[in-house]
C-alpha cells in the first residue's frame, strides 16, 4: 500500500486562506477570517515522530462556540453558534466546509427517537481516527447528523440573516384574523391605507364619533396621538359629528328613489332616447369599450340595431336589453349637460331590468350567447355607473358559470362544426369574461374564480369586424404588429398569465410573498407594459385613442399596487424595498394623472367598482408618501430645501379633491374620499408651517365636510332635516377592521345604515 505524500514544510496560513489562496497574518484568529466572522482553524504540526503527519485542526480559542446553543441565547447567537460548529467539521482532505448546512437542515424532518439516540451518542466528540491519521468517516457522518438533528429542533429564527427579509416568503396580511367590513372582507383599498402616517386622521375620527372612541386620546399607548382636546378643537369635533349626521340623512334620501330599493320591478320605463340621441351613443361605444371589451360583432349588432327601429315590436328580449344597455354604456362618454340628471335614471332603470331579465330562474332561453352578451353588458354598465360595482365578483360566478355551460371554456375546434364568425365570437367572448373576473377578484381581494387549467380556448384572432360575417369561409388574420379592433383584447391577454398568477399569490387561504416573487411579477408586468406602450405609438393614427391606452394602462397595471403593497410599508424602516414604494407611488400618480381625455375623465368621475377601487388606491398611496415624506425632511432639516416633489404630490392630492367633488355633482353620495384628502393636506400644511397638526387637521375636516353637505342638500332638495340619535358608534360596527387604516373609522362606523357607498 503506497504511503500518503508527506508535506516537506509546515503551513503557517489557516485553512480558510489556504482554501481562498490568499495571503494569511498567521493570527490566530487571523485578520480575514475576523473581518468575515468566520471560524479560523489552523494545522498543528506535532513534532513527535508517530504524529509527525497528524494534522490536527485547532480552532480559535476567541471565537469558540459550545455545541448547543443555550436557551437564552438570542437569534444572532444561535445563527453565530451553527455556523461555528459547522466550520469545525473538516473533510477527509483537511479543508473547511465553504457554507452552512442550514438548507439542509430546513428540509430535514423532525428526528425520531432512534435518530435522537443516536444524536445523543454522538455529543462526545470522537476519538477515533484511521491508520493513515484522519478522522474516521463515521465519526464525521455522525457529527453532522447532529448538527442536521439539532437545527431541525431549533430553526433558524426569521431574518436570522442580512438579507433574508429579502428571500423569506411572507404573510400578505399580517394580522391573522379575517377582517370583515360591511359584512365582506376586507379590499386591498384597506390594506393599502394601513400606515403610521394616518394615526393622527384616526385619532381626529374617534375623537369626532364619541362613544366607544371617546377616550381615545387618553390611551396608555405611547404610540397613538393624545392631543385631540381643548375648547377650539372640540368645538370643531361636535359640528364635524353633526356635519356626518346631516350628510348621512341627505344620502339616504338620495338613494330612497333607486330601484334597488324597492321590491317589484314593474315600473320600469324601457322606452329608448331619440333616433339620433341613440346613434351617438352607439358609436361612442362602439369606438371606446368595445375594443377593449369585444362583446359583440358591431356589424351584426348594427343590423339589429336598425330592424329594432323599423319595427321595435319584434325584437326579442335580449336583443331589446342589448341595445339599450349599449345606450346606457355610450352615454358616459356624452356630455349632456343639464339632461343628465334624467337619462341618469332611465340608466339605473334599465340595468336594473337586465339584472332582473338575467336572474329568472325558470327560464332558460338566455343561456345562450346573446344572454351572456347581456350579461357582460349589465357588468360592465353596473361599473360605469356605480350600480352594485363592488358586489360584480358575486355576480361574475354566475358569468363565468353561464359562459362555460354554453361551452365557451372549449376551443371551437373542439365543438361541432360553425361559421367562422361564431368561433371567433365565441373565442372573444371567452376573453372578455376572463378579463372582467380577473379585474373583479383585485378589486375584491378574493381569489381567481378561474385558472389557466380550466379553459382550452385560444385566443382570438387579429381580425376587423367589418372582414368577417357569417358567409366568411376562410381568412388569414393580420400579424400581431397590425392594429384591428381586436389588437386591444390580444394586448390584455398577454398579461393575463401573469395577472393571474398575481391574484393567486395574494389571494390565497395563506396567502405568502417573497420580494423575489413580487419583483419577478412586477418585471413581467412592466415588459407587458412597455410593450403595449411603444405597439399604442407605432399606431397612433390607426384608431388607438388616449382613451384605449388609459384604459389598458388602468387595467394592467394597477395589480403592482397589491402586488407591493406588503414591502411598500416597509420602506422606511428598510430602504431595500424603496422600489415597492416607487412602483407604488408611480402607478398611483399615473391613475391620478392620466394622458387627457375627456371620456376617462367622466368615467373616473362616474364609475364604481374597479374605477373608484383604482381611486382609493391612489388616495391611500400618495397620501401617505407626502405625511412621510414632509416627517422625513422635517427630522432632517431639509424641509424648505427639497420642495419640489413635496408640490408635486400636493398638486395630485388638490386633482384627487377635485374629482371627489365631480364624482358627488355626479351622483355620489360618498363624501369620506374628500374629506381624508382635505385632511392629509390639512396636516402636510401644518407640518410645512411648524404649527400644531390637530386643529389644521380639525379645521380641514370641517370645511370639507360643510362642502360636501351643501352638495348632497342641492341635489336631495332644502327640505328639512329630521334629527337621528342612533348615530354613534357601537363596537358591532367595527366588525374587526385591522387598526391604523386610513379608512379605518369610515363614516359607516359614525354613522350606521351604510348611508354612504
């Protein structure tokens, strides 16, 4: 048997340096190691003759570590003490291990007693060593047996490490309790508001409600404001509650004449506008939604539309529906002027009407594809005009129900043989329903009513509508790189993959996100949205309109918003998450400062559901930031010195307070959006002036309030208001709505009955 190769001078370096190959100080610790708080082991070479090629690793006799941690320890001791004995296990070849075993230790599961015996027998460090010197293979495999059983008993503690707070997945909520409001769970409107920076609007709110919240301000918690009192302020608290008491009888008249409220439905007028009122809105919405929402083939909606006026009489009742619910979708582009109190009306009318055609449980002659196109219409239009918007996830079960019994959810390849314009109908169809799920499961925060494993059906092909109908045998689409008027939806599907797998993150039974996941996610989105940018700019003059691209830009990239939502909160306290708080703050100004258009413009002054969802995100985004940023630069002295981004976010709280008031000379009873904006404006200015935060935040809320009241009493009337004493707050209001959120005490928890919407 050949002799192991003897080593004819001694190392003096330590077997780290040895390892790196780089220069070693001889220390013991050396100055590398303890720079990388390593253990640092050197060689001994014995002098005596039968132990003359013994190397025996020593380790640092400053930086040694027991082998089992001591329960007091705390977690960077711990984490310390494993990587200690890790690097004291040396290999056959006498070098150190690069890195921890603590992956493997993750994964290991829990020891069985026979692997606890045999962890106990391996405690004493072996002895034992092979003829050639070495340490026996055994004794090391036991060794790290051990290290593998001991770190599966005691995991490595959360954030143990730099960085891992960056690797880890997390809770998306924080708080493990279910949080209903209104009865439903919680939107990510909510969530989004929770913040520090809004302790001071909450305090002025319980100070304001009285009751339960009366003593708010004498809490023993060193975090929450105590200087909502005094004669002036209180002053202002007791007409800010009469203020809500008032505004809360105003929108409760205002809503006594939706037919909503009443039980029958025979009432309702379903009578059209002119001839040439209805034309107009036809092609508004022929020219808006309908390319981005493709429900119907315009041409053959048109003949319809004309053997309607012909002879109104023989129109069935879906064709009927579909045609004034068009109407309906068309006239919120429309300015018209002093008339729109009136067609208003007839709206809320005839979605109400389609609602009730589609709900029928004894008649199955709308399931089909003309009852689903009305369907989609009632969504679409319950949205636009605040009709139910927030309960459209409810009803988009029931859509996508319909939609895949009618076998939508099916290629047509796959189905008995059809004209060329039914397949393709069906196939557009089928993407119009997926996009409005997909867009009610984020404003709802629930999770995706469907997944890509649930449908086979292609996506549409890149035709016109007036190069297809029902004699078309054959036709060869357009590259993608050619604008149609079903470029748009193609657009939207692309990121729909992603969407999706956003919404399952965040809306899972335990839902859990890493930063990795949310940046991967987040890149994809932004490629989608660069793409979809520079395709809108090469066909500027082909029919894409600022409209269409605000609208993409609304419904894609809104999901960055939950999406970091979790890591934008932590920005302050770990600048590694700054670009949660970016991309956060850049969609938010982008939905505040869309490109110009006059027909968005009215539909963010109009719509519910996803359009004032989109709204509210803003509201809490960017009023956090600017109550951030001026406490920031406060505590730095450099307040009067960076302003100009300070003015840039104002400028966008002062825009969101303006279409506050537009949404109320619209019909909107809610006035909570306007008076938390005049708040944080209230209390940046006080800030900025170095005066006392809570009566500017008091006076604000007063002056917005008496705004907003004069507002409701011209549209309900100047009869006179009769006095309710039930409006003060009652711990069954709360219903367990996390605390520190913006809309934590929302006029509802004021005022009960759900008087505001």
């Amino acid at each position: 048997m050949e002799r192991p190769r003897r080593r004819r001078r001694p190392a003096f370096s330590c077997l780290e340096c040895r390892r790196r190959k780089i220069k070693c100080d001889r220390k013991d610790p050396c100055s590398h190691c303890v720079s990388i708080a390593i253990q640092c082991v050197h060689k001994v070479f014995r002098d005596a003759p039968e132990t003359s090629n013994q190397l025996q690793p020593v380790q640092s006799s400053t930086q040694g570590r027991t082998a089992v941690s001591s329960p007091v320890d705390n977690p960077s001791s711990r984490a310390q003490s494993r990587q200690s004995r890790t690097h004291r296990i040396v290999n056959e070849e006498g070098r150190v291990p690069s890195r921890p075993l603590v992956a493997r230790a993750q994964s290991t599961p829990a020891p069985t007693p026979a692997r606890q015996t045999e962890a106990i027998t391996a405690q004493t460090p072996p002895t034992t060593r092979a003829e050639d010197g070495q340490p026996s293979v055994h004794a090391l495999l036991r060794r790290i047996q051990h290290l593998e059983n001991s770190l599966a008993t005691s995991p490595v503690p959360a954030h143990s490490e730099p960085g891992g707070e960056l690797i880890d997945r997390q809770p998306v909520h924080q708080d493990t309790r279910v949080s209903l409001y209104k009865t439903r769970t919680l939107k990510w409107s909510y969530w989004v508001g929770m913040a520090d920076e809004f302790d001071l609007i909450v305090a002025c709110y319980s100070a304001a409600g009285g009751g339960l919240f009366a003593n708010y301000g004498e809490t023993d918690d060193d975090d929450k404001p105590k200087s909502f009192y005094g004669p002036e302020i209180e002053s202002l608290l007791e007409e800010i509650e009469d203020l809500l008491r008032k505004s809360k009888v105003f929108a409760k008249r205002l809503k006594t004449g939706r037919p909503s409220k009443s039980l029958g439905g025979a009432g309702f007028d379903l009578r059209p506008p002119s001839r040439e009122l209805a034309d107009t809105m036809v092609d508004l919405y022929c020219t808006s939604f309908e390319s981005v929402y493709r429900i119907i083939h315009v041409p053959s909606f048109r003949s319809e539309y004309q053997r309607y006026w012909d002879n109104p009489e023989s129109a069935t009742a879906s064709q009927c529906l579909k045609i004034l619910l068009v109407i309906s979708i068309g006239s919120s582009l429309h300015d018209h002027g002093n008339a729109t109190t009136g067609l208003r009306q007839k709206v809320q009318q005839w979605v109400h009407a389609a609602q009730a055609w589609l709900s029928g449980p004894l008649e199955k002659d709308r399931l089909d594809v003309s009852g689903l196109q009305v369907y989609c219409l009632v969504i679409l239009a319950r949205q636009i005009f605040s009709i139910g918007g927030e309960l459209v996830w409810v009803s988009m079960g029931s859509v996508i129900r319909m939609a895949m019994q009618i076998g939508l959810h099916h290629d047509p390849k796959h189905l008995l043989a059809m004209s060329l314009l039914q397949a393709e109908l069906r196939r557009r169809l089928w993407a119009t329903v997926l996009e409005m799920a997909i867009q009610s499961s984020l404003d709802s925060a629930m999770p995706p009513i469907i997944s890509l494993n649930h449908f086979d059906t292609e996506a549409p092909s890149n035709y016109n509508d007036d190069e297809i109908d029902e004699s078309t045998i054959e036709l060869v689409p357009h590259p993608r790189s050619t604008y149609t008027t079903s470029s748009i939806q193609l657009i939207l599907l692309d990121s729909m993959p992603t969407r999706l797998r956003i919404l399952q993150l965040l809306g899972g039974l335990k839902a859990e996100l890493s930063y990795q996941d949310a940046l991967s996610l987040s890149s994809e989105v932004t490629d989608s949205y660069c793409a979809y940018r520079k395709f809108g700019q090469e066909n500027i003059n082909s029919g894409m309109t600022p409209f269409h691209r605000n609208l993409i830009d609304y419904f894609v990239r809104r999901f960055l918003i939950p999406l970091h939502c979790l890591f934008a909160s932590k920005a302050q306290a770990n600048p590694l998450f700054y670009y949660s708080l970016k991309v956060s703050l850049d969609v938010a100004m982008a939905i505040v400062s869309p490109e110009p258009d006059d027909g968005f413009s009215r539909i963010m002054a109009t719509g519910g559901g996803l359009f004032r969802e989109g709204f509210w995100y803003a509201t809490s985004i960017i009023g956090r930031e600017i109550l951030s940023q001026v406490s920031v630069q406060l505590r730095e002295g450099t307040l009067h010195r960076n302003a100009q981004h300070r003015e840039l976010l104002k400028q966008a709280v002062r825009d969101m307070i303006s279409l506050a008031v537009a949404r109320m000379h619209q019909g909107d009873t809610n006035v909570k959006i306007h008076m938390f904006l005049s708040m944080i404006l209230a209390q940046t200015e006080a800030m900025e002036e170095g005066v006392p935060c809570e009566l500017m935040i008091a006076q604000g809320a007063r002056d917005s309030l008496q705004l907003c009241h004069d507002l409701l009493q011209t549209q309900a009337g100047t009869e006179p208001v009769p006095y309710y004493d039930d409006a003060g707050v009652t711990s069954s209001t709360l219903g367990g709505v996390p605390e520190n959120s913006l809309w934590d005490f929302d006029l509802e928890f004021f005022l009960p009955d759900q008087g505001f919407s």
